[in-house]
C-alpha cells in the first residue's frame, strides 16, 4: 500500500512569505529539527539565490557528516534550464531538487503574456529536467504551479511528459488556495492513475482548508495506487494565508477518524518532536502560535467549563482525542526573573563563558577555542537580532567550521 511522506517547505515557502524570514544558522536548525521530527524532505532553499550559496553547502556537508541524515535536502527553482545550470554552479553538491513552472491557463496568459504557449511550458520543463539529470540530480519533482486552476486533460499531458523524461514526483500546487477536500481528491486520484507518478500536495490556506486539502489530496493519489507527498510548513507559516501546518498534518494522518490506520505515514515520524519544533518557528519568525492551535497551542488542553473540566479529570479521553505527551509536552517552562546575561553581537568572553557554563556538556579546550566559538556566536547574533536559543548555541560549539561557512554571506555585486 502506497504511503504518505513529508515534505516540508519551510525554508522555501515559509521565508519567502511577506515580512517574515529566518536567518541561516535558524534555517539550519530548522533543518535539524525536521530531521529530528522524521520529515522525509527538506526543500531547503533557493540554489540561484546567490547569498543562499554558503548557507545550502554547508547544510549539504551536514548531510555528508551524517548530521542531518535521513533527511533529504531538496532546492527549488524554476523549470528553466538556465536556473538548472546556475543551481549546479552555485551549489556544486546538490542532489535533490522541484522545478516549478505555471500551468495554468491564467498563468500562461497573465504571466508569460503571450511569450509561451502551452507546449512551450511542457518543453521548458522537459528541458530542465533533463539538463538536471545531466548535471548529477538523483531526485527531481515537477511541480505544476497553479495546478488547481490548470484543466485536467493539460495536468495529465504535462505530468505524462514529466513521467517520459524520468521525473521522480508531480507536484500539484494548489497555488491559491482554490481547491476544497472534494475536488483535489478527483483530482489527485485521476492524476495517480493516469500520469502513474508520485503526487506532491503542496496546498494554501486562503480557504481555511489547506490541513483537510492535503488529506484529501494524499487520500485521493493512494487510492489512485500512488505514493503521497504532502508539503508542510511549520506553523503554517507561508504565503498569504499560509500552506498546510507541519504538526496539524501528523495529527490529521495519524488521528482522523478513518484514516488512521488506513492511511499511513512513510518513514518514522517522531510527533514527540512537535513542541519543540514550533515553539522554535514560534521564535525564530517572530510569529506568536495562536491560542487556539490545534496540539500546540496554549489552548489545546486547556479546559474550565465544569462539565468538561469534570469529564476530563475522571477520564482524559471524554474531551480530548490525543494526549499532549504524545507531542513533547508538558516539561515546566524555566523562565529566568532575576539577572540575564545574554550572548549577542557585543559579547565578551566573561558574559559567554557564563551562559555557555550553564548549558550542560559544553566545555573548551582552550581560551583560542572559546574566543572563536565567541566570534561565531556574535555573527550570528547580527543576522538573527535575537538572543540565541541552547540548541543553537550548541550547535555552533560543536560545529563551528560549518556555521562559519553558512554565516558568510559575500555580497556579489556584478557591475
Ligand atoms: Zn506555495
């Protein structure tokens, strides 16, 4: 029976959204934790983005180290082969990637204005995705933007031409948020079936149904005898009204009335993870998690009316469907109230040796190796304007020559 992964697009979507972004030692550690989480994919940037090159080498390294294995780490650009020629050159290491072009007849039209007809798309992103196998890719999703407003018989012949030139995945994008549960099933069901591919549902939230879409969608391609990849970001954090949220997918697979069960996830996802990892987007983007967020917001377990404060206490199961152990929480929060000393981009080694003293098993070899550790830690600090978290903090005492790879961000100013 085919199965359901995740493909998280965080640190493509999620920084791409308007007046949000993360810096790159956090989306390095957003790497980590989808890692940690059992996400199958991280698609983990922007390979033609020049001040994206350091960041996504050094993640690759990672992988080679075997840090940030089993994850995949996938880059996303447009299904031009000039992008696929600049990607390889830029990011000589890369391995995985989706390449996007609008399939839409809006699109077509609105967008290319005349300059592309439908048969020069299929070309465009025949040509790409040749040019990218020829380059050394050992995965390449095809990703139809704008999937949900493209007619079906051109989807399927799209999809076919993708098959034919080896694609690995069809990504359906429902680009606004346009489907319902009803529709992207049919259709992700008649795409299974007669394009005979993977299908990715990489749904938005315009309507509030992006969580129940990306259900559906993956519902309808394992019906349709295919393999399942449902895009998620953290939090939702995404475009406009956001993509389907990370953890409110896991739950939905794994506890929705029948689904569970039936429908299963690929590889071994670890819900234990769930707190941890929103709590961290929760800070890094600034974005508080509302009250009402399903598993991890303040409110998920929290209960006051009498009868279901009563039901609750002689039996959890009366007013709640899942435990909220299962999602890593219920640790006390320490929170310092008296003195703080904090790490950041004027920090001496007085103030550092103290909070790094605090975290558990970290301790320098010498002064030289401090001072460095230090020097990072303040870099750090310029492009992320916060106070560090532990975990990164950690991260950089013990890989300091990868987080001072991914820290460099050389402007490359042509004339
Ligand atoms: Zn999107």
């Amino acid at each position: 029976m085919p199965k359901i992964y995740l493909l998280d697009v965080t640190n493509r979507d999620g920084v791409q959204t308007a007046k949000l972004g993360l810096s790159k030692l956090e989306k390095t550690m957003t790497n980590v934790y989808l890692n940690e989480i059992g996400v199958f994919q991280s698609e983990f940037g922007f390979p033609t983005t020049k001040h994206e090159s350091h960041y996504l080498q050094a993640n690759l390294e990672l992988a080679e180290m075997g840090v940030l294995q089993p994850i995949r780490l996938g880059g996303w650009i447009r299904a031009i082969t000039d992008d696929v020629e600049t990607t390889f050159k830029r990011v000589p290491s890369i391995k995985h990637l989706n390449v996007s072009i609008s399939t839409s007849d809006q699109m077509i039209t609105g967008k290319f204005q005349g300059r592309k007809t439908k048969q020069d798309v299929i070309n465009d992103m025949t040509a790409a995705v040749d040019a990218a196998w020829a380059a050394g890719a050992e995965s390449i999703g095809v990703n139809a933007e704008d999937a949900s407003r493209t007619d079906l018989d051109y989807l399927v012949e799209f999809g076919l031409a993708a098959k034919e030139h080896k694609a690995t995945r069809l990504r359906y994008c429902d680009t606004l948020g346009y489907d319902n549960p009803f529709t992207i099933y049919r259709t992700n069901k008649a795409l299974a079936e007669k394009v005979g591919l993977p299908i990715e549902q990489h749904c938005h939230g315009d309507l509030g149904m992006a969580v129940a879409n990306s259900l559906a969608g993956a519902k309808g391609t394992i019906d349709g005898g295919q393999d399942a990849y449902i895009n998620t970001t953290i939090n939702g954090i995404g475009e406009r009204a956001g993509n389907a949220d990370l953890v409110t997918v896991i739950l939905a697979v794994t506890k929705s009335k029948d689904f569970a069960g039936k429908y299963q996830l690929g590889g071994s996802v670890d819900m234990a993870k769930a707190w941890k990892i929103a709590k961290f987007a929760e800070y890094a983007f600034d974005v508080p998690i509302p009250i009402n967020q399903p598993g991890v917001g303040a409110n998920a377990f929290a209960h006051e009316s009498g009868i279901h404060a009563d039901g609750v206490l002689k039996d959890p199961e009366n007013y709640e469907l899942y435990g909220y152990e299962e999602l890593g929480r219920g640790d006390p929060i320490k929170v310092d109230t008296g003195r703080e000393i904090i790490a950041g981009q004027y920090s001496g080694i007085s103030g550092f040796s103290h909070v790094m003293g605090k975290i558990r098993d970290v301790s320098f070899k010498s002064k030289e190796e401090a001072n460095e550790v230090l020097e990072l830690v303040r870099y750090a600090n310029v492009l992320s304007h916060k106070p560090l978290v532990e975990d990164e903090l950690l991260f950089i005492a013990r890989y300091p020559q990868i987080v001072k790879q991914l820290l460099t961000v050389t402007p490359l100013v042509t004339k």
